[in-house]
C-alpha cells in the first residue's frame, strides 16, 4: 500500500491506525492521528516553529544532526505541508524535492507538466536517469544530505533511505 504523508507533521502514514479521523469516525486523508482528531486537530495553537523543534529535537537524537540544522531541516520541510503552506505542494515522488512552481515540475512527452516528477529526475516523458535504483539514489543523495546538514555519512544514507522508501518511484 502506498504510504501518505501527514499534512501537519509529515509523518508517513501507511496503516489505517496511522490515519487521524473525521468528525463522522472515517479516515483522514491528509493527517495523522497524533495531529487529527474527529475532524479537528489535536493541538489547534500550535505554531510551525513549536512544531520544527520538536520534530528536530526527533531528527537530531536519532541522526546525529546538530539540533539547529535540525530544526531549520525540519521547518523547511513542514513548510511545504499544507497545514503550514496553506495548500498542498506535490513533492516528487522520485527524489522527494517539493515542487513549487511550474517550473519545478518534470515534463511529459507533449510538453505538459508531470504531477509526480520533478524537472531533475523527468523530462520528455522519461525519467532522465532510468535504471537508478533506490540503493543508488541513497548513495546518490545521502552526501549531500550530509553535508547538508552537518550529519554522520552513515546517519544520512539510514535517513535518505528511509525517506525514499516513502515515494512512489521505490515502493514496490
Ligand atoms: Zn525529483
């Protein structure tokens, strides 16, 4: 099953007890159910940047990132879910970059815009590299990922991973 990303706190949500629930008891698409509770959130004052710190504090203990990249990481990303950036933005779903604005997007064979791929990985209706594989694109990613955010190589490519395991391109 294809996993989705909470639009609160980005959390990957694949099984249904993942999903938080509407005010009638079904499903929440778009949020978890830490954030998401009969249809309203679990803490409605919340601010992005009281989010980010909590999220980095997460991210910095179980990647050794020093806790200010972090938390800047982590406002970024929460940045672009559409609690926080008030609509939605698609993030390729082959490198994980968030597209923004049109340009951002891959394109197809006719020229129209890719909903899922992003300008670097999809142009011409074709991924521009086509045999990568996940393994690869972890290697691929990870050292700047590292670099990045001042983080153990090893850290980066556990984190890189496990991230691209939520996008379209690797699941299955
Ligand atoms: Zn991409």
């Amino acid at each position: 099953m294809k996993s989705k990303t909470c639009q609160s706190c980005g959390m990957p949500m694949a099984k249904d007890e993942d999903f938080g629930t509407e005010k009638d008891g079904s499903k929440s698409k778009e949020y978890c159910t830490y954030c998401y509770q009969k249809g309203i959130f679990t803490e409605q004052d919340v601010t992005i940047d009281e989010m980010a710190k909590k999220g980095g504090a997460v991210m910095s203990h179980m990647f050794e990132i020093p806790m200010e990249n972090a938390v800047k990481f982590s406002k970024e990303q929460l940045s672009c879910l559409e609690r926080w950036a008030g609509r939605a933005i698609l993030f390729c779903e082959s490198c994980g970059m968030p597209m923004k604005k049109d340009e951002d997007f891959g394109r197809e064979k006719d020229g129209s815009k890719s909903r899922k791929y992003c300008i670097f990985c999809y142009q011409n209706g074709a991924f521009t590299e086509p045999d990568l594989t996940k393994e690869e694109a972890v290697l691929k990613y990870a050292p700047m990922m590292a670099r990045h955010l001042n983080m153990p190589l090893e850290k980066a490519k556990l984190m890189v991973g496990s991230y691209l395991s939520t996008l379209g391109r690797w699941q299955e």
